[in-house]
C-alpha cells in the first residue's frame, strides 16, 4: 500500500489506484499520513479540514470520514500490509511503515544523500527523491489552515534540487541539467543559490552571454522590489566570468563554492543600505575575488 501526498492525494495498492473519497476525507487521511506512527487529536483534524469555522457537526463527521477511510483500507487489505488507523482516546493515529508514504520516502533519500560523499550516489538518490514529486504536496485537498503543513517540504523540495544541481555540477553534468534549471529559476526567481548554479552550468556550456543576462533579469528585480543587489557570492561568480577565470571551467576547482553555499532569501522588507544599480549591460562592478575563495 502505498500513500501519496506529493501532488494530489492518492492511495495505491500494487497498480490500482484506490477511491479515497471527496476532498474532506482525502484531506484526513493526508493529515494521518503526514502524521504516520504519531497521534493526531480530532480537534486538530477539525482545526485543518474547515477554512471556516466548522460546523457543529464537525465531530461526527470526522468520526464518519475516520470510518469510512478503514473501511477501505480493510478492502484492500491493509492488514496484510501492517497498516491501520487506531483510536487513542480523543485522537487517531495511522500506524504503517513510514517507506508506504512519499512524503516520508523523500526525507529519508533526502539524509541518505547528505550521508553520502560520492557525488554519482548523492546525484542518484537526490533524483530519486525529487521524482517523487507530481505537484504541490497535497495538491487536491489543502485548505488556507492546512497549507502550513505543506510549507517545510515544499522548501525541502528546493533545497535537494539545490543539491541535486551541485553534484551534478561537481560531476561535469552541466549540459544536462541546464532545461531543468531554467525552468526552475524561473519559477523562483529570489532563490540565488539556484540562479548561480544556471549560470554555472550556461556559462560551462559556452553560453556565458546567457547566464550574464539571466543575472541582470535577476538584478533588476531585486533592485525594483527591494532597493538591493544580488548577494555578494552571486556577485563574485559574475565577475569570475567576466574575467574569464578558467577556475570555472573545471567542476571540482574549489568544489563549486561560488555556487554550494545557500544564501539568504529575500524578504518582503529590503534590509541593509540600498546601492545604486547602473543602466548599463555590465553587472555590477565589485571586486571579484577568485572563486576558489568563496563563502566559508
């Protein structure tokens, strides 16, 4: 049996997908999953499944959802597969393997890797983990209360791409994984670790124009929205290619530092002095030390 909460909420069984229900008893049953071997109170299950204040019949029908959803767990022979809903008191709790839910899975691959110190094992299981993924976590049944509970993996999610992208990086892999990074970045264009590894891997590929304009897009932004400039590693990576360090073509030269360590993410409000952003086509002129020196 097998809980999927990476995307729309699904219960499989070898390859048949189960009928979970309408969206109150998937969102349930996700919350258990999410929960998986910790006990979950109703009133929290009431708390997350109502945008709006719940009904006084909220109880009961928590109660009902609860049933039903053993009911199908029983058909499809969750006992075989060690995995039930158990009522402690005024809580329940889903007991299985904490393997049968992607969600778990993908935390689990995800230390794997940080274990590791070969890249091609780290690359291997960081996929893995990512390939879990079919949308937002529970993308079907997440209500305004319930997203919070989403939130820690969907930075989780970015984070192993992150790290993904620098073993690959590490690995000489650039021309392969520029596509996936492009549309990425553009997704989130304020997470600066990543747009150092695009423009890593464009500028390795002969595309150094490319990634130079991908850095001013970015810079343009953050100035218009924050009155800053890109964080100062992203700033040394630019002038490294501007001066053609050839320390940049070799993968391993300093273990891309100019691209491993994460940085900051912008906020709302800019905090620091605002800097004075040039018209021109050229990146901003700071100093550029050599990217072997980067962030320790």
């Amino acid at each position: 049996m097998d809980f999927r909460l990476l995307g729309p909420v699904e219960v499989w069984t070898g390859p048949q997908r189960l009928d979970a229900g309408p969206r109150q008893q998937r969102l349930v049953l996700a919350i258990l999953a999410l929960r998986a071997n910790q006990v979950v109170p109703v009133d929290q299950l009431i708390a997350l499944t109502w945008a709006q204040a719940p009904p006084e019949s909220a109880r009961h029908s928590i109660q009902v959802r609860v049933s039903l959803l053993r009911a199908l767990l029983a058909d499809a022979g969750a006992d075989r597969d060690e995995v039930r809903i158990a009522t402690r008191g005024s809580t329940y709790v889903l007991q299985t393997d904490p393997q049968r839910v992607d969600a778990h899975r993908f935390r689990i691959l995800v230390n794997q890797a940080h274990a590791e110190h070969d890249d091609v094992a780290k690359a291997q299981l960081l996929r893995r983990a990512l390939e879990l993924w079919r949308g937002p976590p529970l993308a079907d049944v997440a209500t305004p209360h319930a997203e919070p509970l989403c939130h820690g993996l969907a930075e989780a999610r970015m984070l192993a791409l992150e790290d993904w992208a620098e073993a690959e990086l590490h690995l000489g892999r650039h021309d392969t994984i520029i596509q996936e990074l492009t549309e990425h970045a553009a997704q989130h264009p304020y997470r600066q670790r990543l747009l150092a590894q695009l423009m890593l891997a464009l500028h390795r590929a002969g595309r150094t124009s490319d990634a130079l304009a991908a850095y001013r897009r970015t810079r343009h932004l953050l100035f218009d929205e924050f009155g800053g400039d890109p964080q100062p590693q992203l700033q040394r990576l630019v002038g490294a290619m501007l001066r053609g360090d050839p320390a940049l073509d070799h993968p391993r030269a300093g273990r891309d530092r100019m691209t491993a360590a994460p940085v900051r993410r912008h906020r709302r409000r800019w905090r620091g002095r605002p800097r004075t952003i040039h018209s021109s086509d050229s990146p901003s002129a700071d100093p550029a030390p050599n990217p072997g020196d980067g962030e320790r």
